[in-house]
C-alpha cells in the first residue's frame, strides 16, 4: 500500500515537473534557431561603403596637353603730327616666338567622404551618389628646344623671365579650355569602371547598379548599365 503511495506521488508532482522542463528547453532550441548566422539578414550598404572608402582618392582620368604659345610684339614710334596721334611699327624692331607648352590634367574623386547616406538600396537595385571629379593642372613645362625664335638685330633675345610669363598665360589658356576638353565625362564613365566590379562582388548584377554623381545638391545619372 506504501509503495502504491509513492508511485502516485511520483506521477504526480516528478512527471508533470519532468515534462515542464522539457517544453522549457525545447522553446529556447527553437529561439536560438531562429538566430542562425545562415539565415540572419545581412546589411551590405555599411559595408559597401568600406569598401567603396577604401579606394580613398580615386584617379580616374588623365591628358597630356600641348599647346603653342606665339607672341611677336614691335618697337613704335609714336607721336602727333599735324595735331593728329600717330603710331607706326618700325620693321627692324621686330621679335616673334613659338613656345611649345606641354600640360599634365588629372582628374579624381575623394572617395573618403562617402557615407552611407549616398548608397541608395531599393530591393535588388542600388545607386551610389559620387562627387563630381577634381580636375586640376598637375604639371606644366616648356620644350626649350622647341621654341622658335625670330628677333631683329635691334632687339635682344626673350628672356627667361619672358619666357616664363608667356608659361603662366599658356596655363590659364589651357585652364580655360578645361570646360570643352570632354574630361568630366570621361572621368565619370572610368569611375564607373572601376567602382562597379566592386559592388558586384557583393552579390548586386550589373544591369542594376547606377552610378551617379552629384553637384551643388543635384544629382545627375550619368551611367546606368542595362542588360
């Protein structure tokens, strides 16, 4: 009759104990499940713009530039005669040149200053918002044995002093072409180049990336590869 006792009581506090344990632990295994590195939703836009910031400057084009700088200038004379301003060259005064200038441009873009504000994801597309390329003139230097020279026996040789001069003009004439040298473009199509590799390894297709770049807070989509 005693040990009847004990089996009851055992089925009836232990076993119902037993099996709370049991749907306890079994609900944690389910949680941690859930958890898994395999199917947790990975964020690649903090890391794509790692990587993007990685490049830090990225120089993406570059020209060499040759432009002939001429000048000729002449002795006047000067004066008035019968009340009238008069002013003639005199032909033995005379002195011409041709300075052959030779100018480096490149182009760049600071990659460092990416965020990620200007990755935008929607599903399975993505845009990058690039700054518009630096383009400066890195190196400017005369072919000295290329200039030509014409100077009247009157006058004396272009200085050095000259010559350098005619080199800083022949440098704001080159600057100034800049705008119609068509380098913006094709800075912005070889950064294309080089940066769409790169998101490609992080799982995006080409035909959905679009590159494009911004300035003064407008943004321009200059490259979008389509299939």
């Amino acid at each position: 009759m005693k040990r009847i006792r004990i089996i009851i009581l055992f089925l009836a506090v232990v076993l119902p104990l037993g099996i709370i344990i049991a749907l306890t632990l079994r609900g944690c295994g389910g949680a941690g499940d859930g958890n898994r590195p395999d199917t947790a939703r990975i964020d690649t836009i903090p890391y794509m713009a790692m990587q993007i910031q990685r490049c830090s400057r990225l120089n993406v084009a570059e020209l060499r530039v040759r432009k002939i700088i001429t000048h000729d200038d002449a002795v006047k004379l000067s004066g008035t005669v019968l009340g009238k301003e008069l002013s003639v060259n005199i032909p033995a005064g005379k002195r011409k040149v041709a300075i052959p200038l030779y100018a480096t441009i490149k182009a760049s873009i600071d990659l460092s200053k990416l965020t990620e504000a200007d990755i935008l994801r929607h599903k399975d597309k993505v845009e990058v918002l690039l700054p518009q390329p630096d383009i400066v003139i890195t190196e400017t230097h005369i072919d000295h044995d290329g200039i030509k020279q014409y100077v009247a026996l009157t006058r004396s040789r272009f200085s050095d002093e000259e010559l350098l001069a005619y080199e800083r003009q022949g440098r704001d004439m080159i600057e100034r072409d800049i705008p119609r040298m068509n380098i913006t473009a094709m800075a912005q199509e070889s950064a294309a180049r080089q940066l769409i590799p790169i998101i490609q390894s992080l799982g995006f297709t080409e035909s959905n990336i679009t590159i494009s770049f911004t300035d003064n807070g407008r943004s321009d989509k200059i490259l979008r590869k389509t299939e």
